[in-house]
C-alpha cells in the first residue's frame, strides 16, 4: 500500500475545483516560491511548529520531549531543532495548541476513508476531491490509487500543481483525474527561477502536454505585486495560452496575500514577501481587464 506524508485533510472547500471540495495536501514541493502560503509543505519531512504567542510557559514539554530538544530561559521556550526529531509528543502533550506536528504518513486507504466521509457533500454540489500541497505528484502512484478509489464511486477528481514534475507523472494521473488547476507563476524562465528556485521550461512543456491529452485544465496566476503583475508578463502569458489552442483562452488570477506568514514564524523560515504590496479592488480589475483585452476570460479567485 502506497503511502504519503499528509499535512492537511480539509473538507468544504470552494476555491480549489468545481462544487464543494475535500482537499488532501501532500507534503514536498519541487519549487520554494517565496509567496508561498504553505511554507509548512515545502519539505517533504515531517516539522514542528511553535506558534510562540500561545505558549503559556506550562513546562510540559520540557518533560515529554525524548530528545530534551525544549529549552527555556528568560520567561521564552523555544526548540532547539538541532536536536528535534520531529517526533511530535510535545505538540500530542501541549494543551494550548502551541506546538502543531505538520505531517503525518497515511496509507491511501487511511486518506480514502477520510475523504469518503464528505461524499454526501460533493453528490450534492458536483465537487470531489483535491490533491494539493506542496506538490501531489511528488506521490503520483499514491495519488493514482486514491484517485481510482474515488471515481469507483463516482466522486470527482482534480490536482492542483505547480507543473514541475516529469512529463510521464502527468500521463500517468491523467486518466484518473477530472480537472488540473495548473499555476503559471512566470513567462520568462530567468525571473521564474529567482523567484521560485526552478526555470519554467519544464512546466511549459507538460503545459502544452496535458492540454494535448485533452483533460480538462483551468490554468491560474498567483498574482504577486513587483513580480508578475508586469504588462510584459500578462501579454507573454495571454501569448502562451494562445498557442495552447482556442479552448485554452481562460486564466484564474489569485491575488497575493500573507495568510501563511505566521506559518514562517512558527517553522523559523524567513518570510521574504512582508513588504510586498497588498492589490486594492480597482489594481486588480486593472489586470483582468487587460488580459481581457488581449482576448483572455479572466477571472479573480476571491
Ligand atoms: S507545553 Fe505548550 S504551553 Fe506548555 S510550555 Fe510547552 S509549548 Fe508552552
Ligand atoms: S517533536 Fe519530539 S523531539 Fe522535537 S521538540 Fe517535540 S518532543 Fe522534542
């Protein structure tokens, strides 16, 4: 039985596929996009976080750790992650919440039996399942099972990805999967690697494959003030969406935002976007409308 390290399982989403949606996030990513919202799926390891602002300075920590990884002094407890394992018994043993465990392994039937539940839900909406992360076809296999296990019930599939993964791990989850949601972050491969740590040719190409396949894909836009909100971006993305063909003239724009940020605190990661310029209403119509005009059906992920 396939496994997978699982951060996530959360239900009654409506913003990653069609009708109400379970969405399962997969730990690991190929990129490290510095907006990242997930910074906790980035490593494909288990991590401790230590959201400090609910730590009520109780001690029991201190004991449980097998690691003594817990220090305290000057009225601060903190971990010293040389020392952790990742274990989690702190976080099993924290009574505020201030120690979260991010990443658990599950075998495909423990994540099935946990997506079933909702399925009243998804008959009800036309939703389904979501694979998302961090990057799902990290697990491809994993992610194929569990796919097939829910269209033997008729619940709906889709993947969100960053699209860099190797072509045969699209071809494989392709015939069990009923829609991709498939980022496009930047046009030009240079800024794309300053920005995400990876060039973008590979995921332009399994672009242009899955789209090939004929499986239905809805390509998005994280939009991030200063790095690809640009009107070279916008006429080089609306330009490649164009030579995918005429049934490929849609794109999802999702505004930048800092919902992660306490994540960064809590992992000890640098967050690098603080300054970064939150889009008023009439910024962002301005975007929609010139992809518009250069005869894309944009949107805006609200
Ligand atoms: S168990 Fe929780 S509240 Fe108590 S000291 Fe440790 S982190 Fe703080
Ligand atoms: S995860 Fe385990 S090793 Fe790390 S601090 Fe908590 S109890 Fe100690």
């Amino acid at each position: 039985m396939n496994t997978a390290i699982i951060t996530n399982i959360q239900g009654f989403s409506i913003h990653d596929g069609p009708g109400i949606r379970t969405v399962v996030f997969f730990k690991g990513c190929p990129l490290s996009c510095q907006w990242c919202a997930n910074p906790e799926c980035l490593s494909k390891k288990p991590e401790i976080g230590f959201v400090h602002s609910l730590c009520r300075q109780c001690g029991k920590c201190l004991d449980v750790c097998p690691n003594n990884a817990i220090r305290s002094g000057e009225g601060v407890y903190r971990i010293e992650r040389s020392r952790c394992d990742s274990c989690g018994k702190c976080a099993e043993g924290c009574d505020y919440g201030a120690l979260v465990r991010y990443g658990d392994l599950m075998t495909v039937d423990e994540v099935w039996d946990a997506v079933r539940r909702d399925k009243m839900f998804y008959e009800t909406s036309n939703g389904g399942v979501t694979v998302s992360g961090g990057e799902p076809l990290l697990y491809a296999q994993f992610v194929k099972e569990l796919f097939e296990l829910c269209h033997s019930e008729r619940i709906g599939t889709c993947v969100e990805t960053c699209g860099f993964v190797d072509t045969d791990t699209f071809l494989e989850v392709i015939p069990v999967t009923d829609q991709f949601l498939f980022d496009l972050k930047h046009m030009d491969s240079i800024t794309h690697k300053k920005y995400t740590g990876q060039f973008n040719d590979q995921i332009l190409k399994n672009a242009s494959v899955i789209i090939k396949s004929g499986v239905d894909v809805l390509f998005r836009q994280p939009l991030i003030p200063g790095v690809n909100d640009t009107m070279t971006n916008i006429e080089a993305t609306a330009a490649f969406l164009k030579t995918l063909g005429k049934n490929v003239l849609s794109l999802e724009l999702m505004p930048y935002h800092r919902m992660g940020q306490d994540k960064y605190e809590a992992l000890n990661m640098e967050y690098r976007m603080e300054k970064t310029h939150i889009m008023s209403y009439d910024e962002l119509e301005a975007i929609k409308k010139a992809y518009i005009d250069l005869g894309i059906n944009c949107s805006i992920s609200r």
